[in-house]
C-alpha cells in the first residue's frame, strides 16, 4: 500500500503466491493484473479465494513454476515472500531471480527490493543450564555422562529459536546483502564472509545468531529506475572486518523494513542460533573472529551447511552444521 | 521410595531404562540388583551413569531387548516408565509383559502396577478460532476456500496438547484400564469400547480428548500378592454406557498417581485430542454417545489408528486418525 502509485494501473507478478494474499492487496492497490504463479497445489485454493472476492478479472492463478509457466507481456512490479529461516534456507529467492529475469521490464520495481543477512555472537545462559548443565545432577544423580549426547542432541543442528536483544553480545556482521535486481543464481550456491567482533560484555559465547531484515523501497527519484539506479544504499559483505557494520541504514527514501533482528518483535522466522558444544569466556572488548560459509549440501540439494569457525583467546574452533 | 519397604533387598528389572534414573533410584531405596534393560544405544549412558554414581555392584546395565537379553534369576519387582501419548502410542507395555512373563516371582510386584486411558468430550473455541476461522477474514479478505484444506491440516491427525479442565464438558469414559499384573499381549493389538456422555453444558463440541493416569500401589495386606489378589479396584472396561465413571477412586491403599488429566498439572504427555472437523452446537444434559477404536495400523505396526464413532442430536459421524 505505500507503494500504490507505482502499483496502481501496473502488471505485477506475485512469485509463490501461496494462497494468494500478497496479489490481492496489489489488486486493491489497483494493480491492473497480477500472475500469481505457485507451483504447489495451494494455488488450486488460491485461485477459489480470488473468485471468492470478485477478482478473477483482475488476478490470474498459475499453478507452475516460474520457470515453466508462460505470461505473454513483461511486468512492471515483482512481488514476493521468498525469505526462508537463515534467509536463504529453502528460499525462493531464484524463483524471485528468475521470474526477474524472465519477466520484469527494464526499470520495474521489486518487493522487497533487498535483504541482509546478520551474524553476531551471543550468549544464553538460561538455554545452556537447561539443556546442558541439568544433567550435571538430575535429581540428586550425577548424570554426567549423559553430556557428550545431550551436547550433540541439543546442538548438533542449527536452532530456530526467539532470542532477545540482551543476548546479542555486539553489533551483528553483515554476512550477505542482496540486491534483488543484481543478485544472480550462481550467488546463492556459497556465500562466506569473513567476520570480526568485539564484545561489548563479559559473559560466556554460547554461539552465535543468524538474522535477516528485508526493504521495500519505491524507485528512487523517476517512476524508472534501472539497476545502476538502484535506491538502495547496498551495504557490501566485503567491507573490512574490522568495520564495525551498523545494522541501521540512513537512507533519504526510509525504506519499509521487515526486521526478524531479536530487538525487534518475534516473527514465525525466529532467529537460527548455532551453538557451541561448550561455551568460552570472553571479557569485555574480547575479539571474537572467524569466518561463516552458507552453502548447498551436497547430500540433498534442499539442505544447508553451515561452515562456522571461530576464534578467540588464542583458541581457534570450527562448527560444522546442517540444516536439515 | 514409597514402596522402599518392597524393595530393600529384592532383585528388581528396570524395563527401558533410558538414562538409568529409575534403576538408580531402585538402588539407592535398597535394592539388592537392578537389571536396567533397554534395547537402545542410551544403554551405553545408563551404564556410565551407574559407574560414575558407583552403583556398578548394584545395577547391571543390559543392553538388548527384554525378549533377547538373559536374567539368570526371578525378579521381585519389575519397574518400568512405558507409557507413550494416548497411554498406548509406541508404548513398552508390551515389553513389561514380556519381562513379566519372563521373570517375575509369583506375588512380585509391578511399578506401575495399573493405568487406564480416559475420553471425554471437550470445547475448545480459541483453538477452532485460531485455526479455522481465522480464514473467514484474513486482514479483510475472505479466504474461506482455505477452511477445507485448514481443516485437514489442523485436525486430520491427532494433536498432543495442553487442555485444562475447563475444555472438558463431562466426566471421563473409561476406554481401557490395564491391570499389568494381568493384561495379556494380545489385548493391546486393538482397544475398543462403546461411551456415553451428557454434557455438562452448553457449548460446541470440538472433539474428544484422552489422557490417563498410572497407579502405583505396593502389595495389598501381605508381602505376598498373587493376581487374583491383586490390590487394585479395577475399573472394568465393560461398565454400562450409562454409567459415568467416577475419576476419582476410593482405595483403601490411597495409591500414588500420577496422572496426566486436563485438571491436573501438564506433563510432557500433555492430552490427545481429536478434533470435529466441524463443531457440534451441544445443549446442557445433551447425549454424545458411540464409540471408539484404538488398534495397531497396518501400513506400519508403529502406527495406531484411533476410529471414533459418535452421534448426537440424531446425527451420526466417523473420524479416523493415524497416530503417526
């Protein structure tokens, strides 16, 4: 709805369109047609719930994927809820990319326009003595022993869970930004970052949280815009690590921002917390520093590995994990 | 510790030990030997367990099924935590019969030596709401084409959850109660029984909800108890419809309970529900009656089907659900 007057009168493609919400409101936004492609049978639901509100003339169901439907014009605006946990976790960003692609005119608008993805070191005392330290005595019994497996079952894999903002020990790292009119396919095999945090507490890291925030900007200054023309403030991944990344952008348009950051209102993406096996101390002003790759499994192409090494104190880690 | 006075001395076999607690707590009420039996890879644990609180002498970790592992002597007492959701779902029951049959002493006693599964209509309007008639109106768009496809995904399978006792509109139907003393294998393949209930007031009916509770009672008036003996006051199955059973049991031994009923503090078994896939508009002193079918599936013998039969106000319906 902030962006009715770029809607209003335009084509627009909604790309997994679920049950079809997001195209409805850009027909109520007086979009003058919406494809709504999804390729998972929700679309049969969707295409009933767009009769069932008188706009069928205006938004038409495409049970496919993007890659395999057809749409005889080029459209003005692409509109999209690819995000997954961790962002890019069973996204469908190269849906997005696709039907970019494929579809979306020279200088046309896409929502949300781009995505960061976060990473900062955290500590969770309350999560740790619950799952871990319980078993030092349960009941009075030494159960100790049962540690190496409680570790392995409670953090072997990558967690979505809703942290808050006093668990986060600094400022996050940027570990991807995406434009989503540059951004190609092949990016999203591999994305790995270096990183470097200072703490701004003495507590023990526990591990560390994935997050991700999403723009909605207008065109900038002309109903066109190209991508050279971009509104967006991109915010390199390859800035120095030793830059400290502030995760609130000053940009003249004020862009919409959907945050899934633990200072800002849970959402249903929570956050994806890596754990540590065991926790390390670290002092205030401590650097914690390392390196994080997100890629492809190769066991099953849905899966996710997440490659994460630390180092601080002189001791140096790597976790591996998969999301599953 | 209750039956502490049984068990000092005696030779006891712990049935899925898990962890050991069980077995440990066996010992240090005074066993003589624990036999701490489980067919999983957690045996490995309970064995470090019982070192590390240097019980060794005392528990014998066994691990294997109790159908395959050898006990060269007679057990007094075989204590086990076999209960699964819905009291039969992935149950050991059938491996307590198993040790039972196996090695308990004529007159041994059985910890927990009795359970029985409860059914009973319930309301649940925040629940229906939150999942069905959200769709109704979805930020002003009407997304009833959604209901049939909700419906299927919120209520085709059974849902392990929290009740109180507030969502319950009548006392219980006894669907099973289990003598372990005396229920054979053979009467776990399928539980059937017919109810009737009157409502205790006015509201929708939106399903039905099992839980069950777990006696633990010592032998009665001798040291000695043999089946016929057995202290419990069973609670038949085979009750008149019309009769409603009283929850609460009047037992001269005031046996330990623990019980998983929607009145009573959660636990992790919570409540299974199955719910209408349409509620039913009940009036106070109104008869829902029919009956229900617990039974081992055939697509997987891990599986329970659970067929529930019900009428009221002159209608008549059937919903089946897979316990998966």
């Amino acid at each position: 709805m902030q962006h009715q007057s770029f809607i209003q009168g335009r084509v627009v493609v909604d790309v997994g369109c679920g049950t079809g919400i997001l195209s409805i409101f850009c027909a109520q936004a007086g979009a003058k047609r919406v494809y709504a492609v999804d390729a998972s049978a929700i679309a049969v639901q969707a295409k009933e719930v767009v009769k069932a509100n008188n706009l069928a003339e205006t938004v038409i169901v495409l049970h496919g994927r993007v890659e395999d439907v057809e749409i005889d014009e080029q459209v003005d605006v692409i509109i999209s809820e690819w995000m997954g946990y961790t962002l890019l976790y069973e996204s469908m960003l190269g849906s997005v990319i696709t039907a970019r692609d494929r579809w979306l005119k020279h200088g046309g608008l896409i929502l949300p326009c781009a995505a960061t993805l976060y990473l900062a070191p955290i500590t969770h005392p309350d999560r740790y003595n619950d799952s871990i330290d319980f078993w030092r005595n349960v009941y009075g019994i030494d159960m100790s022993a049962m540690l190496p497996v409680a570790k392995q079952c409670a953090f072997e894999e990558p967690c979505v869970e809703t942290i808050t903002g006093e668990n986060v020990l600094t400022w996050p790292h940027v570990v991807k930004h995406v434009d989503c009119y540059t951004i190609q396919l092949n990016e999203l095999e591999s994305v790995s970052t270096r990183y470097k945090f200072q703490s701004m507490m003495r507590a023990p890291l526990h591990g560390f949280a994935f997050w991700f925030d999403v723009e909605f900007s207008g065109p900038a200054n002309s109903s066109i815009i190209t991508p050279s023309q971009s509104p967006l403030i991109g915010l390199s991944d390859d800035d120095p690590v030793d830059d400290i990344p502030s995760k609130k952008r000053t940009n003249p348009n004020e862009p919409l921002v959907l945050s899934t950051a633990p200072e800002d209102p849970p959402t249903h993406w929570q956050q994806t917390l890596i754990y540590l096996y065991d926790p390390i101390e670290v002092e205030q002003d401590q650097i914690i520093e390392g390196s994080v790759t997100l890629s492809q499994s190769k066991e099953n192409r849905r899966f996710m590995n997440i490659h994460l090494q630390y180092s601080s104190g002189g001791r140096s880690f790597v976790k591996e994990s998969v999301f599953r």
